[in-house]
C-alpha cells in the first residue's frame, strides 16, 4: 500500500533543458540507524505520516496497517510511541489499536499534542465517508481514544493557544472541502468553517490542502494546496498546480483568505505542493513542490514578504533523482537556520521506484544555499520515507512507509 503522498500522480510538466539552481555535493559523512522495525507479529505496519518527538526526546507516530483489528485483511492500524532506553535502544509502545468500529480505521498523517499531553491526529477510514478527528487523552489506566469530528478531514492538523484545532475540516459550501475550527464546548466539540474550497477545475484560489496549517506571531494562518491555482496553458492537465494561500484574522474573528502564489505562474515554478510550510526568524516561508522546475522532478522553495508583496523564489531544483526527486514533505529547520526534507530519488531496486532520500540545504552568504544528501535508502534500511523532524542536539528522526525486516516500514535517525 503506498499513501497519498506517493500515489498522487503528478500532471505532465513540460520539457525543459536540465537546470541545477545549486549543484548537490556528495552524501554527507553521518550515521544512520533503524530504531524500529515495523511489521512483526501485531505490531503496526507502514508508517503514515511523520513522527512527533516531545520535549523528553520521545516520539510518537500512525500506522495505516497492522495490530489485530478485523477491518481488513492487513488489520486496523495503530497510534504508537518509542521510547529511547538506556542502553541505546529503543522502545515500542503501542498507544492504541484502531479496530475498525467505534474507534475508526487507518490513523494517517501528523501527531500533534496540546501542553497537556493530549495526542490529535486524523484518520482516513476503511470506507468512504467515515475520516475523522481523534484524540488521545490519558485516562485512568492507559490512552482514551475519542472521535472528536467526522467525516469530510484530511490529514493536517494544528492547535492555537485555546486548545482549538485548525485543518482541513468540514465539506465546505460547495461540498469540496474547506478549512476548519474544530473547538471544545460542554456539549462536545463542533466545527466551525472558515474557508470553502471550490473545484479545482473552476477555482483559482487553490483546492484540497493535504499538509499542516502553521501559525505567524500575529495570529496568521498559512498553507498549502495541492491542486487549484493556475490551469491550463500555464499548468498541465485540469487539476491545477496548487497555491500557498494566508487566512488573516480580523477584529470580529472572521478570517480573509488571501493566495500568496499560484504554482506553474512561470515555466521553470514548481508545482503540485504535497507538503506545508515551515517559517523562519524573519516571516519567510519555505516549501516544496512535487513537480515543476527545470526538469520537472520538484523544487526547494522560498516566499518571502519584500515591499509589500510576497516573492518567490527557487533555493534549488532537482535536476534528476540520482540524489533525490519531488519531495512531498514538509521541511524542518535546525537550530543553525537549515533545512532539510525527504524526497524519492535516489538508489534503484526498490520494486519499480527508487527508495528516496533524506537531504540537507546549507544556508550560504547571501541567501544561498547548498545540497546534500544525508541518506540514499536501500531497501533493508527503509523505503519511502516520510519527512523528519530534529531534536535539541541536532539528531534527525523520521519513518519509512515501506522496506526494513518485513517490508512494513522503519523509525530511523540520522546522528551529524
């Protein structure tokens, strides 16, 4: 089974001649390490979105498959938690197992947590119509899982400083989705919309965000979507190639949506962004597109807010997949400003695909930036992985949807 990150098939870019922005330098000298193999006995299987580390260095994270649920032949899948031992190892802890009935099906996407300890995060369903938002709170004796909204929810979950939730929530006006508050009352919680979506074939304001919201000190929401924006001639194909898009919060508490770039708005832009944004010191944004750039095989890039408007520019464009292609994940930064990010790309023999990367941008003077590769995946060690996540000391974290032991995924990190 692959996830919607993988399988999203990108629309026909046009042929341009190979261009590197930035020219990758050779793998970087670190060390890779498998902390978990997914896949033996009732143990979750394939990962499903990117790991959580909280502030004691333990991580948490979905899988669609695995545990002993009925609601397939693969089972339900399962929320878990690794914890780091003594000796070097670590330590799986399975938080709950999904069965398929009043609990959901097939957990995807982030893990977010509240001051609290509370876990949210989404679940696709194992029929049509039945996503939903759940939470895990502690209880007396273990995890309490509750369905929190359903359906009509993507994965891409964000908390504010009141405990609401904030995503791809609700049908919207025109039944094709919309960004939603989610927010707890006495009676439960209900959802409030914020934004409708339009289809993608008649909107230009984007459609179908897959990533996580995040938040500016202002209060400001951002995103991405992977469809809408800009069509055909500019966009192959009658999908659209995807925005980065604001929603402003005024004094009255409604929200103005506002499209900071529409994808393929030139012949070398990206397009098709599967994941979100991350924000730096300055209110810069930074991204990827799955597609797009010179060759066609995605971008690195970057929106910055210069004389009133925001510009966008390429910090670097995959020239091939020798050392990475179409990144769909959301990059991290580390405590020294730089980025890193997973892509495909990279050794063969993975069945038909190539097994990915993880890749590291150096910020250089003047804004520029280098790339290199940390980890080419093979196989045995992982394949297909999913974006990381860094902790204090510099250390990078993250999943695999397949390869390792029993083919079922990895948690790996990579030591600088």
């Amino acid at each position: 089974m692959k996830l919607k990150s993988q399988i999203i098939p990108l629309a026909q870019v046009l042929s341009f001649a190979v261009t590197m922005f930035l020219a990758p330098s050779a793998v970087s000298a670190t060390k890779y390490k498998v902390l978990h193999t997914f896949g033996a006995g009732q143990d979750g299987s394939v990962p499903s979105g990117p790991l959580l580390i909280d502030g004691k260095g333990r991580l948490y994270g979905n899988t669609a498959n695995g545990g002993t649920g009925k609601c397939s032949d693969y089972s339900c899948g399962i929320t878990f938690e690794l914890l780091p031992e003594d000796d070097g190892w670590w330590k799986e802890v399975i938080i709950h197992e999904f069965t398929g009935g009043k609990d959901g099906a097939i957990p995807t996407g982030n893990i977010i947590a509240d001051p609290a300890g509370n876990l949210y995060s989404t679940l696709a369903g194992d029929v049509p119509g039945q996503a939903a938002v759940f939470e895990l709170s502690h209880g007396s004796v273990g995890w309490k899982i509750s369905l929190l909204y359903q359906p009509f929810v993507s994965p891409g979950l964000v908390l504010d400083h009141a405990g609401n939730l904030y995503g791809p929530l609700g049908p919207g006006k025109y039944s094709a989705g919309a960004i939603g508050r989610l927010s707890p009352g006495s009676h439960g919680w209900s959802c409030r919309q914020l934004y409708s979506f339009c289809h993608s074939s008649e909107c230009l304001d984007g459609d179908e965000p897959y990533a996580p919201l995040i938040w500016d000190r202002s209060g400001n929401l951002y995103g991405t979507t992977l469809y809408g924006g800009n069509g055909p001639p500019k966009c192959p194909g009658n999908l659209g190639c995807g925005v980065v898009f604001q929603m402003v919060r005024d004094e009255h508490g409604g929200w103005t949506y506002r499209i900071l770039h529409r994808f393929a708005s030139s012949p070398n832009d990206g397009q098709n962004p599967v994941g979100g944004l991350v924000m730096d010191a300055s209110g810069d944004l930074y991204g990827t597109t799955e597609g797009g750039g010179p060759s066609g095989d995605g971008t690195v890039f970057k929106l910055a807010f210069v004389n009133g408007n925001w510009q966008k520019t390429v910090l670097y464009a995959f020239p091939d997949c020798a050392d990475g292609c179409i990144p769909g994940s959301t990059l991290v930064f580390d405590k020294k400003g730089n980025l890193y990010g997973a892509a495909s790309g990279g050794n063969q023999g993975c069945g038909p695909d190539t097994c990915g990367t993880i890749f590291k941008l150096t910020r250089q003077k003047n804004d520029k930036w280098s790339y290199s590769v940390l980890h080419k995946f093979r196989g045995p060690d992982g394949n297909f992985p999913w974006g990381v996540v860094i902790d204090g000391k510099g250390n990078i974290f993250g999943t695999t949807e397949s390869g390792g032991t029993y083919n079922a995924g990895v948690a790996f990190e990579i030591m600088p």
